[in-house]
C-alpha cells in the first residue's frame, strides 16, 4: 500500500513538473500568444488582464462595419489589432490578428523586427501583392501574411501599381512592417 502511495505521489509530480507554461508571445497555427482561434470577443478582458483593451464601434456609415479591438500594454504600445468574424457581437471568434509588436515570434523564429530575406529562409513565397503603400507577402504553408512598407524598395518600384512583384525586386534587408494572421475558416 505504501509503495503504491509513493509511487503514486511520484507519478504526479512528474505530470505536474512537465505541465509547459504558454508563452505569451509564440505564434502558431491556432493561437497568437494567449490568444486561440476559438477564443470569443467577451473573453479577451481576462486573456489581456493586464493590457489596454480599446474597441472602435461606430455605425456602418463610415467604416462599413469594421470592429478593430485594439490591445496595448500598460506603457501604451501597441501589441495587436483584432478584427472579430462578427461585428458587434461579445461571442464572435476573432478572424484576423494584426502582430505589431516584435517579441511575437511564429514558429520559425519570424517577427517583425526580421527582414524579407529571413522570411524566403523559412517559408515558400506563394504571392506578393502590390498595395499602395505597401506589398504583402503571403506564404504556401500557414494562414500567415507579411507586410513590407514601400518606403523599404527601390524608388522606382514604389510608383508602380501594375507592377507584378517577384522576390527579386525586394532587397533581402527590407523590414517587416506588421504581419497577418488569419483564422476565417
């Protein structure tokens, strides 16, 4: 009896010792830090107990219904930007995450303190778009998208909205602005 106590006890302590912390800045698949893909709107006052959470709600006059949740640290910088699938509703899961702040990092180490050429290094590139003040980058393997300001080429690329970009025509030292994580499924 004793030895089953004990073993028992040790058993414990082993699934307890091996039990890993969250870390509140990893990105994955299906979570952004403390954040999952199925986590509602009305849950985010615990999740970010210790941020500034802003919400812009207005009419659909002016902003066609767009319900950006902003989340800020105590210190006032900005960490993400959340858009819900459903606006104005607290059981809304979140669609999209806008990543702001460089201590997030996805699973190959890409944040938005790294550059374009850190970015070809770990994902296959399967399009770049041509906006007006930036270009953004989607890639094959994840629900990812990164954003590189235009300020970051070439002069004679930044004018040019028909121009079809190819990797080639971003220098490997171009920032990441932010980057996208999208959970629309």
């Amino acid at each position: 009896m004793r030895n089953s106590l004990l073993g028992l006890i040790a058993l414990a302590l082993l699934f307890i010792s091996c039990k890993k912390e969250q870390n509140p800045f990893e990105i994955s698949t299906h979570h952004v830090g403390l954040l999952t893909d199925s986590t509602q709107v009305k849950d985010l006052k615990s999740i970010y107990i210790n941020d500034s959470i802003v919400k812009f709600i207005s009419g659909d006059e002016f902003t066609g219904n767009i319900n950006t949740i902003e989340i800020f640290e105590k210190g006032g910088k900005q960490l993400l930007s959340l858009t819900p699938k459903q606006t104005l509703d607290s059981t809304s899961t979140i669609e999209n995450v806008r990543i702001l702040d460089g201590r997030y990092k996805t699973e190959k180490n890409i944040s938005t303190i790294s550059t374009f050429k850190d970015i070809q290094s770990q994902y296959k590139i399967s399009r770049i778009s041509n906006l007006i003040n930036s270009i953004v980058i989607a890639v094959d393997d994840k629900n990812v998208s990164f954003t590189i300001d235009k300020k970051e080429l070439s002069a004679n690329l930044r004018f040019d909205m028909n121009l079809k970009f190819e990797a080639t025509h971003i220098p490997d030292d171009a920032k990441i602005k932010y980057f996208f994580i999208n959970w629309n499924n």
